[in-house]
C-alpha cells in the first residue's frame, strides 16, 4: 500500500492542504506575534470581567517603584504610563507561543514528507539465509521483485532458546557483511537489536529449519537385542547390520500427518529385508520409539540430527525516516506549547481616590482562561503584600 | 500473600470507595465523602505496592521486567494512573462527586484484571519482541493518555447530566461542580490525554522501527489507535476553530473514550503484534 501511487497522491494530497491552509492563517498570524511594541487597548481591559480590586494606603509614585521590578521579572515585556489620577502597567508575556499550532501542522507536514520520501526512496524486503550461508539478493515485501544489494549478508550461526514454559526466549542471529567477498561487520542481532550498514537496516525477523543432511540411524535388533548405531543420507542406501537387508531414507518431512496428528518432523525411509518386498518406514524425529510399534524384526529410530536454521531477515532502506523522526519530536514540543502555554497580557492600572488608591489587576490569556483568573488573584494578591 | 492477592484485594477498597463517593453523592452526606477519599488513597497505596511486588516477584522468578507486559499488568497501571489523576482533581477542585463518576472506572478496570477468567495473572517471562526498553515508555504514556480520557469521559457524563437540570429540576445536580467548570475540566483532561496519547503512538512508532524495521504497519491497534487520535484531534480543533463548548464537545469526549476502549479491549479480537493488550 506504502508505495502504490494513490497512496503517495493522498499523502501528497494531504500535506499541500495542511500548508496552503497554514500559510494562509500564518501570515495573518505572523504580523500579530512579530510586533515590536505590543498594542494594546485599555478601555478593553478596563472593561474586562476578569478583574481583581484592592486599596493601598501608598502613594501611586511609591507603588509605582515597587510593582514595576515585581511585574518584569515574570513578564518579558513591560510597559508603564502616567495618568491622570495615578498611572498603569502594562505586561505581557510568551506572545510566541501562539507559533505553537503552526509548529505541530509543520510536524505533521513532516511526517507525511517523510512518509513520501520512504516510499519512493526506500523498500522494505525479507531474505531468508540458511547458516553458514550468504546471499546478497532480497525479495521485496508484497511483490515479486528482487532486489540485489551492494554487499553480501552471511549468516554465521543461528540460535534460538526458550524459557521453561516453552515460549520462546531469544532469537539470535550471527551475521557478517561482506563486502567483496571481505568481511567488513560482524554482529549478533536479536529482534529488537537491528544491523545499521550503509543506510539498509537488517531486523531479526523469523527462522525456519533446513533439513539435515546427515542422521545417525539406531537399529535395535530383537533377536540380539544390540543396538547399531549408523551414519545416513538422505538418498543413500545402507545395509542393515546382522545381515537383514538394505535401508534407505527417502525424503525428510517439516510435518508429517500421521492418522490425523501431526507427529512433527519425520524422516521417511523405505526398508527392504532379504526376499520380501520393502515397506515404508515413518520415522517421527520426536517419537524415537515410533517404529517399535511395527513389531519387526527390529526398531528403528533417529538416534542424532543436527537441524539446520535458516535465519528470516527483514530489511529495509528508509531515508525518510530521520524526517519523521524529527516530525515526532517537533508535534510533542508544538503540543506542549499549543496546550499548556498561553499568550497572557496583564493590566494593572493605580487611581488616587480619597486618602487610599485603588488598584486593578486585569488580564487575558488567549488560552485556559480559568488558570488565568487564579494567576491574576494570586499577582493581585503578591501586589498587595509586596513591601 | 502475593502480588495477585494485593491487588484483589485492592480491588474490593475501589470497590468500596466508589461506593462511598456514589453514597456521599446521593445522601449529600460529606461524611461518607471523606471516608471515600481515605479509603481511595488507601486503594492507591495497594495498587502501588501491588505494582511493586510484581515487579520484585518477577526478579525472583529470574525473569525481572517491568510489570507492564500483558493485558493483566496493563489494567493494573491503568486503575493505578485514573485513581491517581482522580486524587490529584479532587484536591485541586474540592469536589468529591467528580469521584462517584471516575472511580467506578477503576474498580472495574481492576475487577476485570482479577476477576475475568480470560485474564491470566501470572508473571511471564518477556517473549523478544517485548525486550525493549520501549515498551516501558509505550505502555506508560498510552496509559497515562487512556486514564485521562476515561476521567474526561466521566466529566463530561457528568456534564450532560447538569446541562438537564433546567429542563429536569433534579436536587442531586445540586452540588456539582458548575457546567462551565466541568467544561473546562474535561477540556483539560482530552488535553492531557492527547499529549500523552500522542507520545504514546511515537514511541509505539520508534519501538517498531526498532524491532521490525517499520514505524507505521497499519496493524488494527496502530490503525484505531490513530483513529482515536483523530476523534480527540477533531474535538480539539471543533473547540479552537468552531468554538465548540459545552454538549457537543461532551459528546464528542464520549465517542473519544469509546473509540480508547475500542483500541484497548476490541482489536484484542483480531490478529496483530499487539494481542497482549
Ligand atoms: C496535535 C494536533 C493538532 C492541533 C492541536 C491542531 C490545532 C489547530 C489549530 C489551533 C488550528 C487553528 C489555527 C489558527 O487559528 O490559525 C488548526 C487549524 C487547522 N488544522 Fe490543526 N491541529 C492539529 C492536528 C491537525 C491534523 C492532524 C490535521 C490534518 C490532518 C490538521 C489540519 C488543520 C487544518 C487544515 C487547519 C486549518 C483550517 C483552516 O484554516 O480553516 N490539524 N489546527
């Protein structure tokens, strides 16, 4: 799906939409946030709901002095004028943070980039190699196409373990990257544990076993009761030790149905004893006393095996996914500056009225406006105790 | 006594805390309320050292890992985190109904990890996909996100029940919170939770691409997962560009936890990397 054409036309689709839509706010928005002196209109605030009152026995001049210090050290800009009866503070702060939701449609342009770019530019492929092994071609995921790298990939050893319970432990695999015929990286991989060489990554994705080429076969006679214990091949055909006749394996099985159970891996094998006609032998590798159940003149069973492993490699180019990446980080920093900052002006103005004078703390927040309201009480209520 | 038998037992003082806040709702009875809320830091403290003595139980057992690996261990840290963000809004906001309205969301979450039979609650050993140490900051920030929406679901059920008092004069409403405050209180928690969510897919997303090669596999709890983002997404932009308020926005909260328990519990049901919960 990643790479058919009307995915790429959607993503395509979707972040021109995202900009065009973006820009258009931004550069209305742009003019608002760049300003070198904030504007700001005080019959607004005046009139705001959002308002703290309190008497001062001080002077507006002696006030003054000491809200002007208080207020600047929480709120970046700040600007004060006289008036008539007294004089007002304006502050504001964090007026940058209304970049925030441009910063998170950004990251979200970038993901969708990055998306696109690894999709035309990267692939995602699995190869299968058995140990001791190399290959240097991968079959692409979903297709049929192969894809031939610029090095080859051994697989020196493959190993798997389990936990008591039976679930599977680990699964690890030994590689070495060849490059003409050299051998240049070595490295164990793990799932979870991936091979970074040249831009291609090599994931730890499945295994399979191989047959074995080599058994050791036990025949147990029941006239003598000896046990003779045999090297085999596939193919290759034995003679039956005390002189009963020939044996051959015919063909190795992953899994074999045997009256409606599946007895797991099992060698087939055909016997042939003196003058009479040869009969098919089912030799299950985890049932070595499968045979005895023949009642023939002897029981045959796979004493030794060694399987073989192939490791399953997922591998992958993805150029774009440092981009995304970089989209990731950018939406967790943009929400965090949408959601929890907020552009906040504060008025604060100061009237002689009578022996006492009135002070009014106002302010708005162009985001969560009743933490706004606890802010002002709590500045209205530092104000008044401030000495 | 271990860690299982903790947490069933943690689960009967949620059981009993819900309770209480339901009582204390109902009577207008503020005894029964502080009680409640005792009895859920004492919930809370089980919990946690639940959590704990898992964690230590699975050392011993030769295989320490964080208890955050299956379907059991999740609903465990997830009753943990809504009881916890519920404690921290009742102090803050000093309304103990809020409470009859999340904490049954916990008690059922840990009843459901004690009690269903489907849920096996021993300690297992990580398969490889799980070794990572991704999958702490995965399944924490998930969590974290999901408990919020479910206290923002609970808020905003409590929300439509208020906004009928005028046309239903009901004297249980009495004593909630006013509706612009739970509003505003459900608004922060979709808030909260998206963030959380948010760093929950990323991480999700980082952890694939370290284990498979991918960040992005369309597997069902990737692909709701988004889609749950995209139901929170909505009602955020419905709020910042449309203005929504109030009902819609409750509604909107409502379908948001519905499609979380979709991602949590129903793609369970189909095949993915993510069958363990
Ligand atoms: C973290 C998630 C997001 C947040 C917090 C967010 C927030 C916002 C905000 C506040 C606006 C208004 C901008 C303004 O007033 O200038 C906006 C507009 C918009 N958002 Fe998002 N956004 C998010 C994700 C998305 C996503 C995922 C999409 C689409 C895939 C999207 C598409 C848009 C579009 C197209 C607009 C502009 C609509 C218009 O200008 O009429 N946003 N968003």
């Amino acid at each position: 799906m990643y790479h058919s054409w009307w995915f790429r036309f959607l993503l395509l689709l979707l972040t021109t939409n995202i900009i065009v839509c973006s820009i258009d706010r931004l550069s209305a928005t742009w003019k608002i946030i760049f300003v070198k002196i904030p504007p700001f209109n005080i019959s607004r605030f005046r009139n705001l709901s959002n308002k703290e009152e309190f008497k001062d026995n001080r002077s507006p001049e002696i006030l003054k002095k000491i809200y002007e210090p208080f207020i600047s050290k929480s709120f970046s800009y700040i600007k004060s004028e006289q008036t008539d009866k007294g004089f007002y503070i304006f502050a504001e702060k964090r007026r940058w943070t209304r970049l925030g939701v441009y910063t998170i449609h950004l990251s979200i342009v970038l993901m969708l980039l990055g998306g696109l770019i690894g999709s035309i530019f990267g692939f995602e492929g699995f190869v299968n190699i058995p140990e001791g092994e190399k290959k240097e071609s991968i079959q692409i995921r979903n297709t049929n196409k192969i894809h031939k790298l610029d090095f080859e990939i051994r697989c020196d050893d493959f190993n798997l373990s389990f936990y008591d319970s039976g679930a599977p432990k680990e699964y690890r695999s030994s590689l070495t990257i060849l490059e003409n015929g050299k051998p240049v990286v070595q490295k164990d991989i793990i799932v979870n544990d991936p091979l970074h060489y040249k831009g291609i990554n090599l994931f730890q994705s499945s295994y399979g076993v191989l047959p074995s080429k080599e058994f050791v076969i036990n025949f147990m006679s029941k006239e003598s009761g000896m046990n003779y214990k045999k090297k085999a091949m596939i193919g290759q055909e034995m003679k039956i030790p005390e002189d009963m006749g020939t044996f051959v394996i015919k063909d190795y099985m992953n899994s074999y149905n045997f009256m409606g159970h599946n007895i797991g891996e099992t060698l087939i094998g055909i016997l042939t004893p003196n003058n009479i006609d040869p009969a098919k032998i089912i030799l299950p590798l985890r049932y070595p006393n499968f045979d005895k159940m023949r009642k023939g003149n002897f029981a045959i069973s796979v004493a030794d095996y060694k399987p073989r492993y192939y490791t399953g490699l997922q591998v992958t180019k993805d150029p774009g996914v440092w981009v995304v990446y970089s989209g990731f980080i950018m939406i967790i920093i943009g929400c965090f500056i949408a959601f929890f900052m907020s552009h906040q002006r504060l008025f604060i103005e100061v009237e002689r009225g009578g022996k006492k004078c009135k002070v009014m703390v106002a302010g708005t927040s162009n985001k969560n406006k009743l933490r706004m309201k606890d802010n002002l009480k709590e500045i209205a209520k530092n104000l008044a105790g401030l000495t | 006594m271990n860690s299982s038998n903790l947490l069933s037992i943690t689960t009967f003082v949620y059981g009993l805390a819900a309770f209480l806040y339901i009582f204390s709702w109902i009577f207008k009875k503020p005894a029964p309320g502080i009680l409640a809320t005792w009895t859920a830091i004492l919930g809370l403290a089980g919990n946690t050292a639940g959590i704990i003595m898992r964690w230590v139980e699975s050392y011993w057992l030769g295989i320490g890992h964080a208890p955050l690996s299956n379907l059991y261990e999740s609903l465990i840290f997830y009753s943990w985190t809504i009881i916890l963000i519920y404690l921290v809004i009742e102090k803050r906001y000093k309304n103990r109904i809020i409470g009859a309205f999340t904490t049954p969301l916990a008690f059922l979450a840990l009843a459901y990890a004690s009690l269903s039979p489907n849920i096996d609650d021993r300690i297992q050993p990580l398969i490889p996909a799980l070794k990572s140490n991704w999958l702490i900051a995965h399944v924490i920030t998930c969590f974290v996100g999901y408990a919020a929406f479910a206290i923002a679901f609970g808020i905003s059920f409590m929300y439509l029940l208020k906004q009928r008092e005028n046309e239903h004069k009901g004297l249980l409403l009495d004593h909630f919170p006013e509706p612009n405050v739970l509003d505003e209180l459900t608004h922060q928690m979709v808030v909260f939770g998206f963030l959380f969510l948010s760093i929950g897919i990323i991480t999700g997303a980082v952890w694939a691409n370290s284990a498979w090669g991918r960040y992005w596999g369309w597997d069902p709890k990737e692909t709701w997962s988004l889609i749950t983002w995209f139901v929170y997404a909505t009602l955020l932009h419905a709020r910042m560009m449309r203005g929504w308020h109030g009902k819609r926005i409750a509604y909107l909260s409502i379908a948001g936890f519905t499609a979380v328990l979709f991602t949590y519990f129903g793609v369970n049901l189909l095949p993915g990397l993510h069958s363990y919960g």
